[in-house]
C-alpha cells in the first residue's frame, strides 16, 4: 500500500561569480547545460548580427536527441523570419528566453565600473524584451533565467536585472567559444577547431562538470560555415557523450527550484 511519498527533489547548487550571477550548476554532475543567444542588428538588416543560426541549431539538437537553452534578443522575436524558429524552439521542449531586448552594452570595456545605462533605460528595454517574448505565449516563470548581454555586466547592472525580476546566468569562465564572433582580422581571432579544442582542454584540466557553455547561433558575415562552432555541434555533442556528459537546460533549473 502506498503511503504517499514524493521522490526527493534535485538538490540544486549554484557557482556564482563576484557580481552573483550563476556560472555553473551542480558542478558534482556530469550535466552540461548548451547555451544559444543571439541579436538582429537593425541598422543592417541582419548583416553582422543575426540569429540564423538557430534554424540549424535545432536541427542538430533533435538528431541527437538534446535539449538547449536559446536567448535571442526582443530584436530576434521581431523579426518575421524567425517567428517559426521560435515557436519550435518551443514546441521542441528547449528553453527559450531573452538577452535583453536592443542588446545594451551595459557598463565600458575600459572600465567596467562605468555604467552606461541608467536603470529607468534598462527597465524600458528589458519591458520591451518581454513584450516580444510574452507574444509566443511564454510567462515570465518560465523564462526567468536569463543571460546578460553582451555576457558583460558589473554590480549595479546585474542588480538591476535582478531588481527587474530576473535570474542570471553566464558562460562557465575559461570556456571560450563564445569568441566566434570574431573574424580573421580582429586581434584575438581563434578559429572553431581553436576554440571548440578550448572546450577539451578545459574538460582534461577541470572537467566539465555543471558547465554552461555558449555558442552564438548566428551567422557572423567574416566566418565561413567551416568556422562558425555551431556547424560543429554535433561533433561536440557526440564526444561529450562518449565522455559520459548528459545535457540539461534551465527548464531543469526552474523545476529545481521549485
């Protein structure tokens, strides 16, 4: 006779960085958690920043069976021809929420003290972000979690996205592929096999163990297909398997949390 037990919840813990926001997640799990953002730069149309790469990047993740994690920017959602991409990145179970709506870069490169939003400007984007994505028919429950864009950020900006209502997350430091915007000319340029090679060093050194590691599903004109690391998602996917890595998303860590 059943007396009514619940299995135990998931106990969830989280590596946070100096300004609080998560970089790793049950790092005593061999769970990686693929993350996907991107932009549509308006001023021309979608040449340099784009989200094109999405549309592949699901069809990789279905023929091998993986969820992910997307964050496109407001800009994304607005555009049309992505309105089916993000219904199936909805209705493949994968976690969809925003990097802000005009992807504000939120405090100087030079000096990361120097905020440059006020916090009445990040509140009107990040609105306009959920404006955009609220039109797909998800709540702000379920997309919560959110990764800062530009994955840059001091103090003040993070609080005030937590202020907003919101849970961030960033890239597990050391991994760096999400340097794949970088063209041949720019100074620190790695190529993909450079950078998705990162990914197996840094696994030899630390593991990889509660990672979270982006890849830009976007199509950066100063990249050929051979360069861009999502062409290589499956490679990546297929030997993080082999080393015993399972796949989990932040639909995995809302329900956690709850």
């Amino acid at each position: 006779m059943s007396i009514g037990c619940n299995p135990p919840k998931p106990e969830l813990e989280l590596v946070r960085d100096q300004y609080g926001v998560v970089t790793q997640i049950n790092p005593q799990e061999k769970s990686i958690y693929l993350i996907f953002t991107g932009h549509f730069s308006t001023n021309d149309d979608g040449f340099f920043e784009n989200f094109d790469g999405a549309a592949p990047v699901l069809q990789t993740l279905a023929e091998h069976d993986v969820k992910g994690s997307f964050f496109p920017t407001g800009n994304c959602f607005r555009v049309e021809r992505y309105r089916q991409v993000m219904h199936d990145i909805i209705d493949q179970g994968h976690y969809l929420s925003g990097h802000s709506d005009r992807h504000l870069l939120l405090c100087s490169y030079e000096d990361r003290h120097i905020s440059l939003v006020t916090f009445d400007s990040l509140a009107r984007d990040i609105t306009n972000m959920e404006q955009e994505i609220e039109k797909f028919g998800v709540t702000k429950e379920e997309y919560l979690w959110l990764v800062p864009p530009y994955e840059y950020y001091n103090q003040c900006s993070a609080d005030a996205l937590r202020t907003l209502g919101y849970k961030l997350a960033n890239p597990t430091p050391g991994l760096v592929t999400s340097m794949d915007w970088m063209g041949p000319n720019h100074p620190q340029y790695h190529s993909a096999e450079q950078l998705i090679n990162n990914i197996w060093v840094f696994e030899n050194e630390h593991t990889l163990n509660g990672a979270i590691i982006l890849i830009h599903a976007m199509n950066y004109p100063d990249r050929t297909d051979e360069d861009r690391p999502y062409t290589h998602l499956g490679e990546i996917i297929e030997r993080l398997k082999s080393m015993g890595y399972g796949f989990m998303t932040f639909k995995d860590v809302i329900a956690m949390e709850e």
